[in-house]
C-alpha cells in the first residue's frame, strides 16, 4: 500500500510564492510518475504538472513559466514551487503518484487561497 503525505498549502497573497511537498511512503519498488492536479468546488480536478523517473516535465499552460515541478528520488519527494500566485490558483492541490508502473495513489489534498 502506499501512502502519500503532503504539505506546504496555506494562504497567500497574489504574487505570492508557495512551496508544496508529496512523500510518499509504504511499499512499493519503484515510483514512476510524480504529479499535482487542482481541483476547485464544481469543476473537474485538472492536471497542474508532472514529472516522470527520468525527470521529463510536464505543465498545464495556465501555470508554465510560474510553477516548477521537482524530484527527489532518494526520499520519494516531489515538489511543486509556485511562483507569481494568482487568486485563480487557488484551489485544493493533490498529489498523486503511478507506482510500480500502474498503481495510481492521490493524496488527501492540501488547500491553496490566493487572495486578490
């Protein structure tokens, strides 16, 4: 089972900067994908960006150039530093990790707000 632990949300104002982190713990051999979706009341949670073993990126077009996605495979992190805050960043931030080449795990969320 794995288990994914995330931390870093919180308020913000717009222009602001966060740092959210995943861990992931339990058993597995290897993690492949590493990512953060969004997701805010009545709207489908949407992909924010993602990172594979190799270190391949990949962002939605609304975050490029403001947020970075980031591994650390000695102790199954990932991060997302986000830059340049705007209030339609706001939103519940989850992690979700593709072990072992197919098993798919989502955090519990952790609450962004970026006021105006």
């Amino acid at each position: 089972q794995v288990q994914l632990v995330e931390s870093g949300g919180g308020f913000v104002q717009a222009g602001g900067s966060l740092r959210l982190s995943c861990a992931a713990f339990g058993s597995f051999r290897s993690i492949n994908t590493m990512g953060w979706y969004r997701q805010v009341p009545g709207q489908r949670r949407e992909k924010v960006a993602r990172i594979s073993t190799g270190g391949y990126t990949d962002y939605a077009d609304s975050v490029k150039g403001r947020f970075t996605i980031s591994r650390d495979s000695a102790k199954n992190t990932a991060y997302l530093q986000m830059n340049s805050l705007k209030p339609e960043d706001t939103g519940v931030y989850y992690c979700t990790t593709v072990t072992d080449g197919m098993k798919n795990t989502w955090g519990q969320g952790t609450q962004v707000t970026v006021s105006s």
